[in-house]
C-alpha cells in the first residue's frame, strides 16, 4: 500500500472514529432530553389534574353562591313582606290598646258573668234591668275586642318572631356569602397560578422538542458524513486491493516468464526436463 493511500485511510478512519463518538454523545444527549420530557409530561399532567378539580370546585362554588344569592333575595322578600304585615297589624292593634288598658280578659269574663248572675237572679227595676243588658252587651263587646287585640298581639309577636329567624338566616348567609368569596377567591387565585405554571411547563417542553429535533438533525447529518468517509474508504480499500493483486499478477508473470525461460534453455541444451518444466518449455506465448 503507496504511503498516501495509507495516509488518507488513517485520516478517514480518524474522522469516522470522532463522527462516531460525536454521534454516541448525541444519542446519550437525545436520551437524557427524552428523559426530561417525560418528566416534564408528568409534571404537566399531574398540574393538570389539579387545574380540573380546581375548576370543578369553583363551579361548584358559583353554583352555591348562585344559590345563596337567590335564598338572600328571597329571604329579604319574605322580611319586607312580613314587615309590611306588621306595620298594618300595628295600626290595627291601635284601635285595641284601650281594651288592653281596662284589664285581661278573665277580668272582663268575671264580670260579665257577675253581671248576667245579677241580671238571672236578682229582682231588678225596669231601669236597672235596662241598664245591667247594656253593662252585659258592653262587656261582651270589650271581651271580644280584648280577645282579638290579643289574638292580633300574638299574631305581631309571631311575625316578628319568623322576621328575627329570617334575618338570623340573613345573617347566616352573609358570612356563607362571605366565606364563599374568600374561598372563590382563593380558587382563582390558585387557578391563575397553576395555569401559569402549565403554560411554563408547556414552554418548556417545547423548547425540548426543539432541542431533540435539532439533535436528531445533528445524527443525520452526522450518519451522511459517515457513509460519505465511509464510501470514500470503500473506495481507496477497492483501489488497494486492485493495484496489490496487479502486482501480485505482474509478479507471478515474471516468475512465470523466468521459468519458461529458464525451461527453454535447458530443452534447447537437451537437458532433463521435469513435466512441469517441459509444459512450460512448450507452452506458446499468449498474443
């Protein structure tokens, strides 16, 4: 093998021996990005995850404040209705505090039944006859009148009673309201953050599949460089190995050449010839 060829041979099977160690860190580098992908899809779905419940729960959150928004309007509805009930029971009532002034109704009672005792036993006037049916016609009236000043009373101390619970209940749905907005809050809040740390998440894997795309771009790049050195060694090795076997082929027709000469010469001087030497002796030259 001619020096240069040798030459060119070493420094082709250096380049293809840094191409390949070049090439076994790309592969090693692709592997680690892969790597890091798949824990970056894991991230990015456990985050998601997390965003789906988040969001879940703050639906169920505006479904609730719906709802409490709608219980409020209707319980205010209910006080304004039950306090325009009370405002006209207390004019009605007005016309009964007399009655409420004059005793209970067991005192009316007593005496109503004192005064028809009377009026059934007792041998009375025409006048004073007269006199104890209107007292008994009067007391009939008052104790119908104190029983539905009562009865009206009653009423105004149920319905300030329902009115007291209903803005209890208000009450209640204010701090719900309240607590609800500080949850829905904290919701959001929580939601924008994991949104943005998805899409970070996203950032960055994409800029890893740049990464790996530009890698692999590298490996085939790498793999053509290869197969061109490759080729062009297949080539010179072809080159070698024909320019050898020519020398070998020219070698052998000298050696060949010689010994028929050599063979000739003794057949000429009638010298004792072997088969193989006589053969040659007498074989005719190619043209």
């Amino acid at each position: 093998m001619q020096s240069k060829d040798s030459g060119e041979l070493e420094t082709i099977g250096q380049k293809i021996s840094s191409l390949l160690t070049y090439r076994s860190g790309l592969i090693k580098e692709i592997k680690n990005l892969h790597s890091k992908r798949r824990d970056l899809g894991g991230e990015i779905k456990n985050l998601s995850e997390k965003i789906r419940g988040t969001r879940e729960s703050l639906n169920r959150g505006y479904n609730v404040f719906k709802d409490t928004r709608i219980v409020r309007s209707e319980t205010l509805s209910k006080i304004r209705e039950i306090r325009m009930k009370i405002r006209a029971i207390e004019e009605d009532l007005k016309k009964f505090e007399y009655n409420f002034s004059q005793g209970n109704s067991d005192t009316i009672a007593e005496k109503l039944k004192a005064t028809d005792w009377k009026l059934q036993t007792e041998k009375l006037t025409r006048d004073e006859e007269k006199q104890l049916v209107e007292m008994v016609k009067d007391l009939e009236l008052k104790l119908r009148l104190w029983k539905k000043a009562y009865a009206t009373r009653q009423e105004l101390y149920n319905l300030r009673g329902k009115m007291g619970k209903l803005k209890e209940k208000l009450d209640d749905i204010a701090v719900s309201k309240e607590e609800a907005d500080i949850d829905l809050q904290a919701g959001k809040e929580r939601l924008a953050s994991d949104l943005k740390a998805r899409d970070q998440l996203f950032s960055e894997m994409e800029e890893l599949n740049e990464d790996i795309s530009e890698l692999e771009r590298a490996i085939t790049k790498t793999d053509e460089q290869l197969e061109e050195l490759r080729q062009k060694r297949h080539v010179i090795l072809t080159d070698v190995r024909q320019k050898e076997l020519a020398l070998v082929k020219n070698k052998e027709n000298e050696l060949l050449k010689k010994a028929k000469g050599a063979a000739k010469e003794k057949l000429a001087k009638g010298e004792k010839l072997t088969f193989e030497e006589l053969k040659l002796a007498l074989e005719e030259e190619p043209e």
